[in-house]
C-alpha cells in the first residue's frame, strides 16, 4: 500500500510563521522607522512634578496613520502621553 504524505502541514506552518511575524515587524517598525523625542514638561506651574511626553515622528503621514495605534498601545503600557506624526517638510521636527 502506498502511504500519502499531507502537504497541509508545511503550509500551515508557514501562516502560522507569517502569522507571528507580522506583529514584530510592526513593532520594529515603530521603534525604528521614525525619530523618538522626548519632553519632560512640569504639570502644574511652580510645580517640582513633571510628566513625560513622548513625540514620535515619522518621515510620511501613511506611515503616521499606520503607526497611531502602537501609539496608543504604547500610552498604555507606559503611562506617558504619545503624540504620533509625520513630519513637517521644511520645520524644525
């Protein structure tokens, strides 16, 4: 008798890597695609308590749409403010 091998194997373990995948490029994209600055601003006036704001700037604005919610997820799981934009041809960012 002859013994059939499944190809369904070998594909479902590809999704399943490109299924994995995806998400840490997502993040590596965050983390390095734009330039990170960061603002330590006081909260209230003659206040000695500061709170940090995170600026993320990215070169195009799909790249801001794309990013905006690792943003959020990043506000999240660190407590700080996180501003997500592109950047502004001919300023200063």
């Amino acid at each position: 008798m002859d013994k059939r091998h499944s190809s369904a194997g070998p594909i479902i373990a590809l999704f399943v890597l490109a299924a994995l995948s995806l998400p840490v490029a997502y993040a590596a994209g965050y983390l390095w695609a734009g330039d990170t600055h960061i603002l330590l601003m006081p909260i209230l006036r003659d206040s000695s308590e500061e709170c940090q704001m995170v600026i993320r700037v990215f070169p195009h604005e799909w790249e801001a749409t794309l990013f905006s919610p690792a943003g959020r997820i990043e506000e999240l799981l660190t407590g700080r403010d996180v501003l997500v934009m592109a950047r502004i041809h001919g300023g200063v960012i």
